[in-house]
C-alpha cells in the first residue's frame, strides 16, 4: 500500500477546553454540587450540556441552547452548578452547540459517596478512554 500525503491540506482551528483535546476530566463524588465557570474565547456563542446527570430543580444549568439556557456569549463567562446526585460511574460534558459539540468535551469520573463503596468490585486500576 502506498500513503500520499498532500501538501496543500487545509487545516482549520477548532475550539477546545484549555487548550486540551478531549477537555480535562471532571472527577467527583456521588451527591456532590460542582460550579464550572465557562469563559468563553472563541468567536461564537455555546454551550455545555452535562450528559447523564439528571440535575433535579436545577434545568437552567443543563446546557441545551435556546431550550434551558442562551449561549455563553463571545468574551464572556458563565458559572454551571452542577447537581448530582444518584448518578455513579463516568459520564461525559459536551458542547451543545452547532460544531463545538465536536471538540469541547470530556469525561465526568462520578465517584462513590465518601461513605460508601462501588456497586461492583473496586478497580484495580483506571482508565478514561473517550471514544
């Protein structure tokens, strides 16, 4: 097999969560409030949706555009409260907006409680993979 790379390839810039691609992980525990403070700058408007969180009483900071909040506007910044509580396990944050869903995103680690144990046998070792 013969591999020809092309010299005029485009490249274009894509937004990212401090500088890292996939963004940093969010590691918590069960029942826990997170506040993540968003500053946006880039050239568009977004926002975070907080996947598989449930987040009771607290729709406003779920993160669909136009549906539970308006986009986090160009050179500004907006603080997520992020309610959790039964959820256990790894989840994911992304953006819901337009192309950013792309490439903001990242891993949520939702520990167990201070107080209790996994529901299944404690790892050995761990992991994040995104895919």
């Amino acid at each position: 097999a013969r591999v020809k790379f092309y010299e005029d390839v485009q490249h274009n810039d894509i937004v990212v969560v401090n500088d890292s691609y996939p963004g940093p992980e969010i590691r918590v525990r069960r029942g826990d409030t997170v506040f993540v403070n968003v500053h946006n700058q880039g050239n568009d408007g977004f926002t975070i949706h907080w996947h598989g969180v449930k987040q009771p009483r607290n729709p406003w900071f779920d993160g669909p555009e136009f549906i539970t909040q308006c986009p986090i506007q160009p050179g500004t910044n907006f603080t997520y409260k992020v309610v959790l509580s039964g959820e256990i396990g790894t989840l994911w944050w992304h953006a819901h907006s337009d192309w950013t869903r792309g490439s903001v995103h990242g891993a949520i680690v939702i520990l167990p409680a201070q107080d209790e144990t996994y529901p299944f046998p404690t790892p050995d070792t761990e992991q994040t993979i995104i895919l």
